[in-house]
C-alpha cells in the first residue's frame, strides 16, 4: 500500500515553486511507486500502473520538454532514470508499445496477459 508519509522528510518540493516543484514531487512519488513495486507481494498492479504513467509521459511530447532538478536533463529522462535501474524491462515494453515497428527482425513481441 502506498503512503504519503515517505514524503514527510522531503518538504523540499513544497518550498520550491511552479515547475520545479513539481518535477522534484514527481521525481519523489516515482521513486516511492518503483520502491513499492518491488517489494510489495502484489507487484503486478504496481508495475502496471508504472507502465502506464510512463506511457502517457513518453507520449506527450510536453513532458518531454520539462526539464528535472538536474541540470540539462529532462523530466522524462530523469524518470526512467528512477525506473529502469529496478525495473528495466518496463522500457522496452513501453517503447514497442509506443512504436511496434521497433521489434527486432526474428523477434517475437510478448503478448500481454489476459
């Protein structure tokens, strides 16, 4: 179960204003979503639910163009940045949904789960 106490001694989002507090409260609740899914015995949720808040961010090209708190990056990069370390076969996944033709010639793309 997700909690917003892990956000209790992280008040450094709600000092900062407008975008850049969001992109370090995004970041923050990223970390605590790929933290629980790794965990918690009812993972598959999660990390669907992961899925597709990263198909939706990889989708629009104005999130693209928010940049993180770290200089020269952008928010969707930082994003897979926190994902890909503990769940790296959520990007391939996303990127063949977002574009189909990118299947290796000979490879079979998994079906998802019914």
């Amino acid at each position: 179960m997700l909690s917003l106490p892990h956000l209790a001694g992280s008040h450094r989002w709600a000092t900062s204003s407008g975008q850049e507090g969001f992109s370090v409260l995004f970041l923050r609740l990223l970390h605590i979503l790929v933290s629980e899914a790794t965990v918690e015995t009812s993972r598959e949720p999660l990390v669907e639910s992961l899925k597709n808040l990263l198909l939706v961010i990889s989708a629009d090209p104005a999130f693209g163009e928010l940049s993180s708190p770290k200089q020269g990056e952008t928010l969707l990069e930082a994003a897979w940045g926190v994902v890909a370390p503990s769940l790296p076969e959520l990007r391939r996944e996303v990127s063949l949904i977002l574009d189909p033709s990118a299947v290796e010639p000979g490879e079979v793309p998994e079906s998802p789960p019914i």
